[in-house]
C-alpha cells in the first residue's frame, strides 16, 4: 500500500510560482506515493477525484481535517505562505489528526520572522528552497530542515537564440506588483539612469500587473521618470500569470534578466531565465546571492523593515552601471550565458525529485510527540 500525501496550496492549474511547484511536485511524487491536491483556487467538483476543492473558507479552514481523515492521509504537504492569519488553523488540525506535516518555508529576510519560525514550529520536516533559507531557520534552532531547491523544466525552458527580436537590447523583469518587496521603483530609476546618464538605447519588458492595487502604479512611475517609451509590460493577472510556453517565448524575446528584488526565498524566474540562456543582474542577497554567483550581483544597503528584519535596498548607479557594461561587453555576455546554462542545468526536476522523495520517506518513519506538543524532534 503506498503512503497518501496530500498537496495543500495554490492549485495547479495556476501558473505563478507556488502553482508551477505544486503541479511539479504532484506529477513527480505519483510513482512513489499516492497523492491528492487541494488546491486553494480549486472551486465546485472537480473531474479528476484526487483534486480537492474549497468550500466556503479560501484558507481552507473548513475542509482540510475533512479531507485529510476521509482520504486516510499520512503526510500533508504545504505550499503556502505560514504567516498569513489565515492559515494559524493548520498546526491545530496537525495535532489533532496526528497527520505528519512537511512545510516548504518562504524566507526572504535577515532574520527569519518570528511570527513565521512559530508558524512552521509544530512541523515534522520543513522544506528550505535554498541554503539561505537554511541557514536562518538553523539560527533559530529549526533544525528538522532539509534544503530542496526549487526546480525546472529543462524540456520546456531552454534557449532559442531566434526568438530574440526586438531592435534594441532588452532587459526583462518578472516578479508581482505587491508591496515593495520587488523594488519596481528602484529597477525603473536604474534603467532611467542607463538611458540618461549613459546615452543608451534599451527596451525593459516587465511581466507584472502594473496597475496593482496591491503595488504601485507602474505606468504612472514610468511616465513619471520620463522612460514609458522604453517601458513595456507583459501584463498578467493575479493567480494566473503566463503559461510556461508563452514565459519561454518570452524569455527568448530578451537578452538579459534584471531583478532589483530586496529578498527572495529562492527566485523562481532567476532560474527560469538561466534555463533559456539569459545572462542576468540581480541583487546581492539573500537567495539571489546563490543563483546568481556565477553572473552580475549589484550591492546594497541593508534596511530594517515594520518587522524587525533586514531586506536590501539596491544601489541603483551600480545596477545602472551593470546593464551597461553587459549591452557594451559581448564577450561578458556570452561567458555569462555559458555560466547561466550550466547553472539551469543542476535543477533539472530529474535532480530535484529524489531530494522531496527522501524528505518524505524520512517524515513517514518520525514519531512525534503530540503530548509534548514537539512535532518530529
């Protein structure tokens, strides 16, 4: 008898990043494991019997120990971002359904929260994308935690020289308008200061929402700063984004990735983007520090934000002064493109499959100790 493992997060169907990683994981883990999928976007009855829906609460709340005991689970696995309110419920239905709990962390600041450390606390196994994730959950004594990388498609993303077609060189950002966490507005002064201070002729595609009412208003900042001839946007909706067909396209149409990102827990689109081919200009810190180590990483200052953790603020001259050294230096860029596909090349799913079979194996054969509330340790 296989073992039931149950997927709880951003259904499958959706094609932004805890989407893609769900419908990966449930793919992989069917050899090994039986594997059913609640998806938070899954809504009324669904034609494939392993895929569970919501019901009135959009955390979930009212379903998970409904189907967690009806479908005999023995290891829940999480795709979700702990620290929401919302999801405070799943330690309680853990204790009480005694199920084993594996819970990919999402840390993009130094420290970890601690709001989030205390929301991952009563888990068996908890999943860091990236040895920098791993390294602060160690520091706060959360040592049941194993590093899984993300991964990618190989067969999908890779490089087609022919798709790049615009008249000028192009830069390509991706990442949501939410907050501040992806600096928009620093990545738009940088590239006005590489069309001004450095007189050159450069396109940036972004692929956001630029009128989110969740961020900032990225049309009006581009007209603001005087480069919205240079701005386009590859405009997705809210737990939709692209299909991984149209992101390849996309990522072939442009010759270099830049992100200005204050944190990442790992970066999905930084790897994606090295999959097909791109050189790219990141931020150095936190999990950029780590896929970017063989390309451009642009420097700093650290910043305390509302919670007591430190994020990074780019220097903007210097991201300026990055993109223009690798639209005047070919040989830069082609060494850097080398680099970028071997990078893609060690998180092939192929590499990353027996990394989430091994950490759920391990989580089956733990006995935790639900009378001294100390889960898997």
């Amino acid at each position: 008898k296989k073992a039931r493992v149950l997927i709880m997060g951003t259904a499958l169907n959706c094609t932004t990043g805890y989407g893609k990683l769900g419908k990966y994981l449930y793919q992989m883990l069917q050899e090994e494991f039986e594997v059913f999928y609640f998806g938070l976007q899954f809504i009324g009855h669904q034609s494939n019997p392993h895929f569970l829906p919501i019901n009135v609460n959009i955390y979930g709340e009212d379903m998970l120990e409904k189907y967690i005991t009806e479908n005999e689970i023995d290891v829940l696995i999480t795709f979700i971002d702990n620290w929401v309110p919302g999801f405070a419920y799943i330690p309680m239905i853990v204790k009480k359904t005694k199920v084993k709990w594996v819970c990919h962390a999402t840390v993009n600041t130094v420290p970890c929260p601690l709001k989030l450390a205390n929301s991952m606390i009563e888990a068996n196994i908890i999943i860091a994308p990236s040895l920098f994730v791993k390294s602060e959950l160690d520091k706060l004594g959360l040592i049941n935690n194993r590093c899984v990388p993300h991964g990618v498609n190989l067969e999908i993303f890779k490089s087609n020289q022919a798709e790049r077609n615009f008249d000028k060189f192009t830069f390509l950002a991706v990442g949501t308008n939410v907050a501040y966490q992806k600096n928009w507005a620093g990545l738009f002064r940088a590239f006005r200061t590489l069309l001004t201070k450095h007189k050159k002729e450069a396109y940036l595609v972004c692929c956001t929402t630029p009128n989110s009412y969740e961020g900032i208003n990225l049309d009006e900042l581009a007209t603001r700063l005087g480069i919205a001839n240079n701005i386009s946007f590859a405009e997705v909706m809210k737990n939709q984004g692209m299909t991984e067909e149209e992101l390849v396209n996309l990522y072939n149409s442009c010759d270099c990735f830049v992100s200005a990102s204050m944190g990442e827990s790992f970066g999905l689109p930084h790897l994606e983007a090295q999959a097909c081919g791109l050189p790219t200009i990141t931020t150095d810190f936190s999990a950029m520090t780590e896929l970017g180590r063989d390309q451009l990483l642009v420097s700093g200052t650290t910043f305390t934000d509302m919670i007591g953790c430190d994020q990074m603020l780019i220097n903007e001259d210097e991201l300026a002064d990055n993109m223009n050294m690798l639209m005047e230096d070919s040989a830069l860029r082609n060494d850097l493109i080398a680099k970028a596909l071997e990078t893609a090349s060690k998180y092939s799913w192929s590499n990353i499959k027996p990394l989430w079979i091994k950490a759920i194996s391990n989580c089956l054969v733990l006995k935790p100790d639900y009378e001294k509330e100390i889960l898997g340790i």
